[in-house]
C-alpha cells in the first residue's frame, strides 16, 4: 500500500468513521459499528493477517465471527477517543458494567491489547488508584502514515487527562515504575509485547509456549504491590464488560493463561492476532513451560 492509500485509509478507519460513530447517540453509535464490521473490509492488513493465524490457531472456528469481531473491537476502540473527547467522564462510567474496584495502591495494573481500556483509566481513578500508563516512545518516523502519527499523538494526550497522571514513557521506564509505586502510586501496563531477546518460554497462550516480558511482575514483586489482571469489552448493545482480578502474587505463566482463557472467550477482542508467532518460545525453550 503506497503512502496516499495508507492516509485515505487512516483518514477512514481512525478518524471520519469512528467519529461518525461517537457524535451519534451512544446506542445509535454501536449500532453504526456493528452495522459496519458486518459490511465494510475495515482494517484490511490486520484483518487478513489476524484472520490467517486465527485460522492456523483454531481450523475449526468460526472464522466470520472472528472476523465480525475483530472489526467491531477496533472501530469501538478507535471511536473511543473521540467518545472521551465529546462526552463527560459520568457518561463513560456509566457505560461499565462494574463499580470502581476496593483495594488501595500501590498496585501494578497489568492488560493486553484486547478489546477496549481507554475507559478504565477514569474507573482507576475513581477507585483512589489513578495509573500511570507505560506507553512505548514513539515519533511520526516511526508510523506508517501522518494520520496515524497525529492519532497516537492525540489518544497519548488523552490517556493523561483520562488517567489524571503524567504517563511512563520506555528509555527509563523501569526506575520512573519503581518510584511510582515506593510513593503508593499504581502503573499500568500492557504484557502482550513481542520481545526479540527472549530466550526461554514463561507461559502458554493458546496452546503453545509463548515469552511475554515479565518487567510489570518483577516490579510488583520488589514493591510488595498487588497485581490487578484488568481487560474491558465492548457487547454488541454496548456495555463494557469488566474483567478484573487482584492477586497478592502471580507470575508470567498465571497472567498467560488467564489472558488466554478471556481470548477463547472472546477470539476477536485480542488487537494482536497477526503478531501470535512472534510471542513464540525458541525451539530449544518449549520444553521450559508446560
């Protein structure tokens, strides 16, 4: 795809369309996005991609569904920020499913990139443990495309003003978490993240033994903090469906699985479909994760 069709593509998918979405009133908006992943080839490079590894995955599943889902998720996520843009906090909270969770910080917040988590950020808030969010650092070289860029640009923006706290930026990362959380703070971080380094399986994800980067863990661990296993999902009428697990103690291999079983759950709520065999153990590894 040359560089002209990747922007009249961005300027579909990340911007005309999903504010489209989020200006009509909310049930009308979800009713829009449905309307649209059952119709339109949104998001055709990570649709085709995702869709061949689920197929690889799971031969026997329902390979429409997946691909209904995976559209649905991503144009709610993308209409998300424009929804936190025009609409109040009260209204975001009132579309999930779960009061803000009891427990104070500090706590290591730990998700994947899986349905829709822009929304938990004020609920976090809310519950007295306002989380910093670990973003990668990213400049408009690193993007295939200039809208693409300004999106990110504008979505980290909102993560702050969401979050009420200043994110964590990678270059650093691991001494700005450490004092977060000896002041009582909370971090956020998502574990799904491909790792060229890996040498030795530490999980299993859908059935095969995966390496996820254990950073997020070992800072709860030195802290004494608890770990709070958190992902939201937007249902086809649109309440967003919570799911969160605060554990004293856990490990990559606990976190691999949970997640696992909410991707079963859910097949085309997981963003990272196309990236499944870059989490995979080296071959002299798969014996270390049963």
């Amino acid at each position: 795809m040359n560089r002209p069709t990747r922007e009249l593509a961005c300027l579909w998918e990340f911007w005309l369309l999903p504010i489209a979405v989020a200006l009509l009133p909310y049930r009308a908006g979800i009713a829009l996005a449905r309307w649209c992943a059952r119709t339109l080839p949104l998001y055709g490079e990570s649709a085709r991609a995702g869709l061949a590894q689920f197929r690889a995955a799971r031969p026997h599943g329902d390979a429409r569904g997946w691909l209904v889902e995976f559209r649905f998720t991503q144009l709610v996520d993308h209409a998300d920020l424009f929804w936190a843009l025009t609409r109040r906090e009260r209204f975001l909270l009132s579309r999930l499913d779960q009061p803000p969770p009891a427990g104070a910080a500090p706590l290591v917040v730990i998700s994947m990139h899986y349905g829709q988590g822009l929304w938990l950020l004020p609920w976090l808030r809310a519950a007295g443990a306002p989380a910093r969010f670990l973003s990668v650092r990213f400049d408009a070289a690193s993007f295939g495309s200039r809208l693409s860029y300004l999106y990110a640009w504008l979505r980290m923006r909102t993560v702050e003003r969401l979050a009420g706290v200043p994110v964590i930026y990678t270059g650093g990362a691991r001494g700005e978490i450490a004092a977060t959380l000896r002041r009582g703070g909370a971090v956020y971080g998502l574990i799904d993240v491909p790792v060229e380094s890996a040498v030795s399986a530490n999980g299993r994800f859908l059935d095969a033994p995966v390496f996820w980067p254990s950073s997020l863990v070992d800072a709860a661990q030195a802290a004494g903090a608890d770990v709070l296993l958190l992902t939201a999902r937007c249902g086809p009428d649109g309440c967003r469906h919570i799911n969160a697990e605060r554990l004293a103690t856990t490990d990559v291999a606990a976190i691999a699985s949970t997640f696992g079983a909410r991707v079963e759950a859910a097949p085309g709520a997981w963003h990272f479909w196309q990236f499944l065999p870059a989490f995979a153990a080296p071959p002299a590894a798969l014996e270390t994760v049963r």
